[in-house]
C-alpha cells in the first residue's frame, strides 16, 4: 500500500451536518427522552462509583484502583451505557437490570482508551480534557489499570444483579465477543497497521466498525439480553448498531479537524498529523458527510421494525451524528 498524502483542515465552529429534529422532540413515556437518560445516567454513575470506590480499600494496590477512578470519573459522554439502558427499556426490559452490564461496557471502553493512548500506539497526552492516564501516573500503571477494567469487567457481568445465570452467560459472550480479535481489538489492529498509508473505505469501515461500532453493537445487544426479545428484534437492533456506529466514527473524524481544542480535548488534527486513515482522508469531507447522513436514516428505519415507541434510542442516535464534540 502506498503512502497517504497529508490533509490540513481549519478547525470551525460551522455545523458538521444538516440540522435535523431537537432532542426535545423526542418524548418516552410522557417524558422528555432527554430527562429521563439523565436521570438514568446519575443512577448508573453512583453504581459505577460503588463497585470502584470498595475496590480503593486495600493498601498494598491502592494506587491502581486510585488510576481507575481517575480514568473513570467523570469521564466522557458515557455514551455506552446509556445506549444499554435506553434498548432495555425500549424493549420493556427493567432499565435497573441494565446497570451492572453497563458499567461492564464502560469499564471496558476506559480500557482500550488507556491502551489506546500509551506511546507505543497512539501516544496521546490529553484524553477527557486532562492528562491522559499515563501522564498522570507512571506508564506500567496505566497498563495495568487497562487490564484491570478489562477483568473487572467480566468479573462484573458474572455477578450482575437481577439476571438470571443464562442471561448473565449471554452477557460475557457477546462483551468477550465484540471486545476480541473479531471486534474492538480488530479495529485497534486496523488503525495501527494503516498508519501512513492509503487504505479503501471497505478496509476503513471494517476499522471503524471494530473500532468504535463493536461496542455500541455490544450495548445494543445488552439491552436485548436484558430484555429477552426475540431474534427477529435483535436483527434489526443489530443492523442499527452497525449502521449508527459506524456514522458516529465518520462524525468523529470530522469532529477531529473541525472543533477547537477546548472541546475536543486534544489539539484539533493530530491523528491527521500521526498519518491516521479516517473518513476524511478516504471519503473527502462531502462525502464522508453524505455517508454519515445517509447511515443516520438508514438506521432510524431499522428502529419502526421494533414495533414499539423508539424515543430514547432515536435521541441517542441524533446525540450521536448531529454533535461537534
């Protein structure tokens, strides 16, 4: 393969997209959509911080479970988790049941972001705003705190609370799944491998939907696990996952060259300066822009195959495309 030639982009504050619907049109049980993830976002927050903060009481490993805290809290847009939450009870399934699975989820994408950000991969300094947990604590630590998260996770969803012994077995093979070599771990293999170098959209789309799409599908499945729908149902969470995920990789490449550095988080560019394929590089921004769209309705048309009102995961789905951060 050859060598990609370099693309500069000027950060803007212009929209990435077309505007489409506010999150304040969507309504779940004669509720605003919006109120009621936030309200669900506090609980799986105080449930994340319980089953870190009992781990914080031995002496001699103390400070790796003081680096988790600090790589956990307060974290990103917790998108994973809500995304488990919203397809359980859009399913009918009790929301509370979704609590532990996502706090697995999110342990897990903590995870690959340490790894992700250690210099011998990405080597990025900043991650959420402030120093990116290897710059924070020595390297080794970070290292362990990932593969932590990574056990803890599983350690988890083998113990999660009001599920029963299949459901809970259900959970662990679709995590180990999505998070293996066939998934997150092959998106990651992707985008290190393709540095520098010019790649198709089939070899991108494989990348972004390891990379990123693994895990939304992964929370999607949970939510359906949680649920117990049938296998006609998941086909079409499934097919939504696929296609939003990978629309919402496509707007964080154009997020990355597009938003400042006070709300990215990170100077704006640097994986276009690290030679990183992404949409951009590949597509072209119209149509990397066209692309995102297009998947975007492509999975809203998934959700009316649910058969029940999709309020909560049609708001994350818009979160997910229409956003500059």
């Amino acid at each position: 393969m050859s060598k990609t030639k370099k693309t500069v982009f000027k950060p803007s504050s212009a929209p990435l997209l077309s505007a489409q619907a506010e999150p304040g049109d969507f309504f779940f049980q004669n509720q605003p959509a919006e109120l009621f993830l936030q309200t669900k976002i506090l609980s799986f927050n105080r449930r994340l911080k319980e089953l870190i903060s009992f781990k914080k009481s031995s002496d001699l490993q103390k400070e790796l479970f003081l680096a988790a805290s600090y790589a956990l809290f307060p974290g990103g847009k917790k998108l994973r988790p809500q995304i488990a939450i919203a397809a359980a009870a859009t399913l009918g399934g009790d929301w509370q049941k979704a609590l532990d699975p996502a706090c697995a989820l999110e342990m897990i994408h903590i995870y690959s972001l340490i790894h992700d950000d250690l210099p011998c991969m990405d080597n990025d300094d900043l991650r959420h705003g402030k120093p990116a947990l290897h710059r924070a604590y020595p390297e080794w630590l970070a290292l362990l705190t990932g593969d932590f998260l990574l056990t803890y996770a599983i350690e988890i969803l083998a113990k999660a609370r009001r599920l029963k012994d299949r459901q809970r077995l259900l959970l662990i093979q679709t995590l180990s799944s999505k998070a293996g070599g066939l998934g997150l771990l092959a998106g990651q293999y992707l985008d290190l491998a393709s540095e520098n170098k010019q790649i198709s959209w089939e070899t991108l789309k494989k990348m972004h939907l390891g990379k990123t799409g693994s895990l939304i599908s992964a929370a999607l499945e949970f939510g359906a696990i949680i649920a117990e729908v049938n296998e006609k149902k998941r086909r079409s969470l499934r097919s939504f996952g696929h296609k939003i995920g990978l629309a919402y990789q496509i707007v964080d490449d154009l997020i990355e060259i597009s938003s400042p550095e006070t709300i990215l988080g990170k100077p704006p560019g640097s994986d276009l300066a690290k030679g990183k394929a992404n949409a951009l590089t590949v597509l072209g921004l119209k149509k990397a822009q066209a692309t995102a769209e297009k998947l975007y309705r492509s999975a809203l048309a998934d959700l009316k195959k649910l058969g029940r009102p999709t309020a909560l995961l049609e708001l994350l789905a818009h979160k997910m495309v229409y956003r500059i951060f």
